[in-house]
C-alpha cells in the first residue's frame, strides 16, 4: 500500500517536471499553442467526467458551454472594459447558471432525450451568437485584453502555457478531492444505481444537479481562459463537432479517471500533428483509428496500462519457465 | 398573401416529410438495437455523393436507375455495418456506442471527401423545374417529396404489418428476449432493419441532392431536425416521426413571416425543448408497460 | 445505538388505510398496521400481495394513493426517499441494489452520506480540514460496521466481485451506515445458503439488540417464525391478519390465502 503510494507520488512529481521543461525544448508557437489547447481542453474533460464519464449522463452541449464562457470573458472585457481577472468570476457565475437553467430542466429528461437536449442547446447558443449583433455575428469578438499577473503580461503561448498549467494544477486538486470524496461517490452511485440513491439519504435531483453544475463551471472558466489565451472567438468554433471532440476524449482517455481526461485531451489535440504524415488520409484515418478504439477498448487509454503490465509479467513468467 | 402562406406551408410540408423520413430512419435502428444512429446525416450525405457524383456520371442521368442504384448500394452497406458495428455495439454503455456512430459518421464524411472530392456538387437537371397548382407555384421536387415520402410510409407500414419479417422487427423492437424465445432470429431482424433505415437514408441522399449543394455540411441540419421531430412526434414511433416532422417543417416555415429567417432553425431546437419538457412522450406516444 | 435517539410515540411506524392504485389496479388496499418499538415486524403473503408497494411506500419511493403513514410520530406520507432516510429509515432490497463499480467499503460509507455533513459543496471544498476530518470519520464508522457484518476483510474490492451473500451484507451494511431507528429488509434471507442465513440472522439480531427496530418481508418461513414477534399477512393487497407468530401459524385465513381454500388444516 505504502509502496504503491510512493510510486504514485514520484509519477506524479515526474509528469509535473516534464509538463515543466516542456516550452523550454523549443517548440515553436504553433506546437506551444497546442499545448495550451491541451491544457484547456484538460479542464473541459475534466468537469464532463462529473456528469458524463461519473454519473453517466450524455452531455453533448459542452461546446456550448465553453462557448458562453469565452463569450462572457470577450464581451464583458470588450465593452465593459473590466479586467480580465474580474471577469473570470463572471465567467465562473455564468458556468454556475448555465448549471441551475439547465440543470434542473434536464432532470425531467433521461437517457437518450438529455442528450438530444444538450444537443438542442448547443445548436441554440451556437446560431444565437453567430446572428445576433451584440456578439459580433459571424465575425465573433476580437482584440480581447490578456492577463496580468504583478505587472508580467499573459501574451506569448509559452507564458499562458505556464499560467494555464498552473490553473490546471488546481483544476486537479480540486477535482480530485471531489472524486475521492462522498460526493465523487455519490456521482458514481447514481450511474450505477439509480434505485438505491435516495435510500442512502441522498437527494438525487440535487446530486445531479450538482455534477451538472460542476462541468459547466469548469467548461466555462476554460472558455473564458480560451478567450484571453486566443485573443478572439467566434461562433464557428463552438459546434456540436467540438462537443464530440470533448466526449471523444472522455471515452479516448479513461473515464472516472483524471489521468485519463488529461491524456484523452492532449492525445486528440495532438493527433492531428501526429497523423500529418498521412497527408490527405489523416481526417479518414484518425476517424477509424477513434472509431475502432472506442469499439475495441472502451475503458480507454487508461485501462490499458494494467493490460500491458499484465502481458509483460505474463511473457516475464513464460521465459523464466 | 393567401398565395404566399400556402406557398410555405406547402414547402414546409415537403421539409415536413424530409424530417420525417429522417426522424423514421433513426427509429428504425432505435427500435432494433437501442441505438442511436448520428452517423445518419452522414449516411445521407453519402448517399447524395454517391448518387451525383457516380450513378449519374456512370448513367449518363438515367434518373430513376441511379436512384435505384443508390439505394441499393447504402443498403447493403448498411448490413454491412450492422454486422461488423451495430450488432456488436449493442451492449455497450450508451455513451461508447453513440460516440462510435459520430465516428462512423466522420469516416464516411472523410471517406467521401477522399472519394468525391471537396467541392460542392450539383445534382443538375434531376427534379428541376416548377409546377403550378391552382395559382400556387411550388418546385417539382418538392411534389415529388410529398409524394414519394407517402408511399415510403404507407409501404414501410404494410411491410411492418402485413409480413413477417416485419412483424419479426416489430417483435424485436418490443423484447429481444422473448422474440429470441419466439423463434425470431434477432440478429438477422437487426440487419434488416439496418439494412431498410440506410435504404430511407439513400433514397433520402437522392431527394436532397437538388434541395441543397451536395457538399459535406448538407443535411447536417436536417439530421439534428429529423430526431427533433422523431421526440416532438413521440419517440420510436413511425407515424409520431411523420407528424412531428410535418409539425416542425410547417411551423418552421410559417414563423418565417414572423422572426428573421437565420432563427429559423433556432425555433426548431426551442421547439425540441419545450416538447422535451412539457410534453416528453410527444404527440403519439407508443403505449409500452 | 442507544434507546436515547427515540422521541415521539411508542410506535416507531404507523400506517392508517395505506391504498396504492396503478391504473384500475389495486395493488394495495386500505392497509392498517403498527409497527411497535422493540419489535420485530415481519410482512408476509403470497407473491403479488403487495409487500414490496407497502414497503416502497413506507420509505417514500412510491407515493401512496391514500393513507398516512407515521414514522416515529411524524406524518411521512408526502416525504420523499432521502427526506425519510435522513429522519432514519434504513432500506434493503429483494434484488441487491449496490453500487456495482464501487468497493464494498465506498458503498457503505455512501449510506452515511447526509449523516457526515455541514453545509454543501462549496463548504466542502473550501473547509479542508472538516471534510478530511468527516471523511476519516465516515471511513472509520464504515470500515467498523464492515467488520460487524463480516465483509472488512474484502473491504476494498470491487463489490460485484463479491459472492451473492456477501453483496447481502454489504447492503445491510450500508443501510446501518445511516444510524437507523427502523430498517425494512425486503427478503433478506433469499438466495442465501443455510449457513449465511445463520450468519445474516445472528447479525439482524445483533442489530435489532443495538435499539434498532426491523420490519422485514419473508418468504423462508423458519427465519420468520423464529425471529419475529408480530406478524402481519397480505392477500391480494389487503390484510388478512396481524399477531403473534403462534396465532398466524393457527389462522385459517392465512392458511386458505397460502394453501387454498380446499385445504383444511389437521390440529
């Protein structure tokens, strides 16, 4: 038990020193702009686990989320001039109520109609945006100011890798003591058994209500770090594509896991830089690739880990016999 | 102003249809495999592709062949994929299996891009034209939507009812289990099922191409309208999906005069909601236990 | 566990004309039944008596149609599940209803889940060392009540991993985690072999001692005979008869209602 404990411990120190070095091995900006991609999606992946991955309801409006977040950041900084630290409180507040307005609706849907209503929702907010004037139309928001910390301006991708990495490493503290707390289990108890929940004194409607909210919290703070971070939105980019994407790495990764949400996130916003050599096939291939993945290793990235390490002690065991 | 409103409505009923037949495809393999199939826009995109770009190329725009071509082609793809993916994916967490047809539905989005190209095509003369009825002036091809979804749905109807493999399907859709008890071979009702829901996705590939530029975006909305109207008409029902396709197209269409034209599709999601939340058994709900 | 958590009357449950309708259906009909404290109450009947609507009603899943029902003094007939479970109604279920991806010892200290608590999430997250301080207690209560019902030693495995009578277990277990006045067990001795049927009544018993009440729905006629000391009989959603297991065993309702109306009985 120690054991396993120490090791875990020095992973994890060993992927924080690496996550450290990396804009230090000269990357170029678009390379250091994927990073921090993957860093944002992270967080995204990592507040759909609550509703998705732990309590196994299907949201497909997350892009809608991340969306609404980026356009709060990029409106109230714009014409309202605050800072961009106050409006990451608004951004987080409007996380908050996108939970309770939808939330609460969606409790009155189950199964394949909350995903049908995430998906209506997505598409509302998506052509609400790109017709209406105030948002920008079809053109989106530009020039949004960036970060200050003491003075050290957020501008250049290397420096909002840092900073957003930072913000990340929070995001898991956080999410990891709700995981591993009653509430983390409570989630799971609802997808596993939704029957025996109320019996163990809990309130079902608030409990989900609850991981509901803490995704659109979470997806709206990487939108409004995503708004900072790029400097402009537009519509266009939030479509039901990328709230796939986000389901995508969820399941690509490793539900209910954190490792997993990070390395789902980074692996999908990688894979189009990985498959480049493919030239014209990658869109087909990385789509058959995904596909067949999903098909074949459901549990994920993740789940494969213990999977290889039984294959090694496996062959270890013949050849020593 | 008379004119105008039947004008729409009429095109909206047309619309109507084309969400219909969507929204019937989509039940088709609900009912089956208790799957729900986002891979369809793309099938029907594919469809389109396959019928513009080589049917019609090969057969120098024999019309009625190449549709027939089409449709068969998409079916036979469709038990294929049934064998190698639905059938498998049935027992699988909802979340894996609806995240495997996105996917399957990117490949064929790709797959046509590799095949057809990136360019719009155009479905030429096929459907072309005007007709006028009684001082309303409305497009051939929505006539022969009108039309041609009426005698899909009657028909599908008839097999459903009067045959056995389609009273198999019906058996299948109710209770896997005792249709197996029965004597039913699951799984081959399954295909078939596949098999006639990529058959409505070709013939509705074909029925689209003159409505819109076949490109990869085309039906992407008439997709996500097709299962707004199967839960507005009553979920895994195929006369619900008819009406609420018919509803949706036809309010739709008439809100036009109304709000500006770039919500219209913002009223057919809102519409989705307030059913969800007011009504979630839809107009005709199927009376199951 | 102690007689200090009763308050109110001298009946821990009582339910006056309980109806439950579905459609035409009655499937319950005007039931009356008391459940004393310090008592072992068992509910029994033929299959489709109606034993489980009562019981689902009692804890607040199904609404009833027409009654009251009073817990310890309180009307609970409006309240929902979570609401009775918090006042200390504890439930287990025909089929095992745990939290299959979970470790048996998570699926218990989920049944302490309001118990350990101040405040929300938010205090949650913010209040670092209470909630440490409340998981280690929830952990630590859990792991006991895990060892009492003779699961600590798979504590930390997958609970579908475990044998059906250990799953049992577990959920007693978890409905213990709430600190509860009164537990329904909804045939707790099914699918249980001689010698776990022992082991689960030394242990209900263990926990009818600590001052908890039972109230449980039995099918194995030993385990109620032997540990109950009211008996109430549904036929066909109504109540046929109530008292002490010797009356019941002698009542010739219960018997047409068990064996048939041609059976007469040899005393």
């Amino acid at each position: 038990m120690k054991n396993l404990r120490t090791s875990k411990a020095i992973s994890i120190a060993a992927v924080l020193i690496v996550a450290l070095i990396v804009p230090q091995l000269g990357f170029n900006d678009y390379i250091m702009t994927i990073f921090v991609q993957g860093l944002l999606y992270s967080i995204i992946v990592l507040g759909l686990n609550f509703i998705t991955g732990m309590t196994g309801q299907m949201n497909l409006g997350n892009a809608a989320v991340f969306g609404l977040g980026a356009y709060t950041a990029a409106l109230s900084t714009t014409k309202l001039g605050i800072s961009p630290w106050l409006a990451m409180i608004l951004v987080a507040l409007m996380g908050w109520l996108i939970g309770l307005v939808l939330g609460y609706p969606s409790l009155r849907v189950k199964g394949v109609y909350l995903t049908l209503t995430t998906i209506a929702f997505n598409e509302i907010v998506r052509l609400c945006l790109q017709n209406m004037e105030w948002t920008g139309g079809v053109g989106g928001v530009r020039s949004i100011p960036r970060f200050h910390i003491f003075g050290f301006l957020i501008n250049t991708p290397v420096r909002n890798y840092y900073f957003i990495l930072i913000i990340l490493v929070f995001v898991i503290f956080i999410t990891y003591r709700i995981i591993h707390s009653k509430y983390g289990r409570a989630f799971i108890a609802v997808r596993d058994n939704v029957d025996a929940v109320e019996t163990c004194g809990i309130k079902l409607s608030r409990i989900k209500v609850q991981a509901f909210t803490l995704s659109t919290i979470y997806g709206a703070i990487a939108g409004g770090l995503y708004a900072s971070f790029m400097g402009y939105v537009s519509p266009t980019t939030f479509t039901m594509n990328l709230s796939m994407s986000f389901a995508v790495m969820l399941i690509i990764g490793g539900r209910c896991s954190i490792a997993g949400c990070i390395i789902g996130a980074f692996v999908i916003s990688f894979a189009p830089e990985l498959l480049r050599f493919l030239g014209t096939y990658y869109q087909f291939t990385y789509a058959l690739i995904i596909m067949l993945a999903l098909i074949f290793n459901p549990n994920g990235l993740v789940a494969l880990g213990p999977k290889i390490k039984h294959l090694f002690v496996k062959i270890f065991h013949k050849a020593e016999a | 102003m008379f004119a105008m409103v039947t004008q729409l409505i009429v095109s909206g009923v047309a619309t109507g249809f084309i969400y219909g037949l969507t929204a019937i495809e989509y039940t088709l393999i609900w009912n089956s495999c208790g799957l729900l199939n986002f891979a369809h826009t793309k099938t029907i995109m594919f469809s389109a592709y396959l019928f513009v770009g080589t049917f019609l190329a090969i057969m120098a725009n024999a019309y009625l062949p190449a549709v027939i071509c089409t449709i068969i082609c998409i079916a036979l793809f469709g038990v294929l994929i049934a064998l190698i993916i639905f059938i498998p994916l049935r027992n699988f967490t909802r979340l894996i299996a609806v995240m495997a047809t996105v996917m399957l539905g990117t490949v064929l989005n790709e797959g046509a891009v590799l095949i057809w190209g990136s360019a719009p095509m155009s479905a030429g003369g096929f459907l072309d034209g005007r007709v006028e009825i009684g001082g309303v002036v409305t497009s051939l091809a929505n006539i022969y939507i009108i039309v041609i979804s009426v005698l899909v749905t009657i028909g599908l109807r008839l097999f459903m009812k009067k045959t056995k493999p389609g009273r198999a399907m019906i058996c299948v859709a109710q209770d896997k289990v005792a249709a197996s008890l029965m004597g039913v071979e699951v799984k081959r009702s399954m295909a078939l099922s596949v098999a006639i829901s990529f058959a409505i996705c070709g013939l509705l590939g074909c029925l689209c191409a003159p409505l819109f530029r076949v490109q990869q975006t085309m039906v992407d909305m008439v997709g996500l309208k097709g299962f707004a109207a199967g839960v507005i008409g009553g979920f895994g029902n195929t006369t619900g999906a008819i009406a609420g396709g018919l509803l949706l197209g036809v309010v739709e269409n008439l809100a036009c005069m109304v709000v500006p034209s770039m919500y219209k599709d913002v009223i057919a999601f809102t519409l989705l909601i307030l059913f969800l939340l007011v009504k979630p058994n839809g107009l005709i709900s199927v009376k199951k236990d | 566990m102690t007689e200090s958590k009763y308050t109110g009357s001298e009946n821990i449950l009582e339910v006056r004309g309980l109806t439950k309708r579905f459609g035409g259906l009655v499937a319950v009909d005007n039931v009356d039944m008391t459940v004393k404290k310090r008592e072992i109450h068992s509910l029994i009947g033929p299959n489709g008596a109606g034993k489980t609507t009562t019981l689902s009603m009692i804890n607040g899943t199904l609404n009833p149609s027409e009654g009251t029902i009073l817990f310890d003094g309180e009307d609970i007939s409006a309240r929902s599940t979570d609401q009775v479970a918090k006042m200390g109604m504890g439930r287990t279920f025909q089929n095992i209803k745990l939290f299959s991806t979970l470790t048996v010892i998570e699926n218990i200290m989920l049944g302490g889940f309001c118990n350990y608590t101040k405040g929300g999430l938010l205090r949650f997250l913010i209040n670092f060392r209470e909630s440490s301080r409340y998981e280690h207690e929830m952990r630590e209560k859990a792991e006991a009540l895990a060892d009492f019902v003779g699961v600590y030693a798979m504590k930390d495995k997958v609970v579908s991993d475990l044998p059906y009578g250990r799953q049992k277990m577990t959920e007693l277990g978890r409905a213990l985690m709430l600190d509860p006045k009164l537990i329904l067990l909804d045939e707790p001795a099914a699918g249980l072999n001689p010698t776990e049927r022992a082991e689960f009544i030394d242990i209900m018993m263990k926990v009818y001692d600590g001052g908890t009440d039972l109230m449980l729905i039995e099918h194995n006629m030993d385990v109620v005979m032997n540990i109950s000391n009211m008996i109430t009989v549904l036929s066909f959603g109504r109540k046929i008869a109530e008292g002490a297991p010797k009356e019941i065993q002698k009542n010739p309702e219960v018997i047409k209602a068990y064996l048939g109306s041609e059976y007469k009985p040899v005393i």
